[in-house]
C-alpha cells in the first residue's frame, strides 16, 4: 500500500470513529512526531562536531572522499 493511500484508509477510520479518547490519542500522536526534531536528540559533542565540520566546509578546508581514502590507506597500508 503506498502512503497516499495509508493516509486516505486513516482519514476514513478517523472519520468513522466516536471515541473522544481515540481521537485525543490520534491527535497527540500526530502533534508529537510533528514537533519532534532529530537534531535535538543528538549528543552534544555530536552537535559540535557537525558544527565544526559546517565551518571548515564553509572556508574551503574539507577533503574529498577520495583523499580521505588515500590517507587512510596510506596511514595504516592498505590497498
């Protein structure tokens, strides 16, 4: 079932429902994964470092993939 289709077989229950209780239970369901925020379940220090690693982007100091891999392979002897 595609997720447009999910919502229209929600709404029709929602619809056919009487249970205050239900709906309230609906309606906050609803409300907390609207207001919930991933960025504010991260770690501090996690925060931080994504931080540091906008500024660096912003001033030109990040590496590409491929050089990351080249020190990598460099620093420990890989292939």
């Amino acid at each position: 079932m595609n997720i447009q289709a999910k919502k229209l077989e929600l709404v029709d229950l929602i619809l056919k429902t009487d249970k205050p209780a239900l709906l309230e239970l609906v309606s906050h369901i609803l409300k907390q994964e609207k207001d919930d925020d991933w960025w504010d379940e991260l770690p501090l220090s996690v925060k931080e470092s994504i931080d540091l690693a906008l500024e660096q982007v912003e001033k030109g100091e990040e590496l590409s993939h491929d050089v990351v891999l080249q020190e990598i392979r460099a620093k420990y002897g890989l292939r």
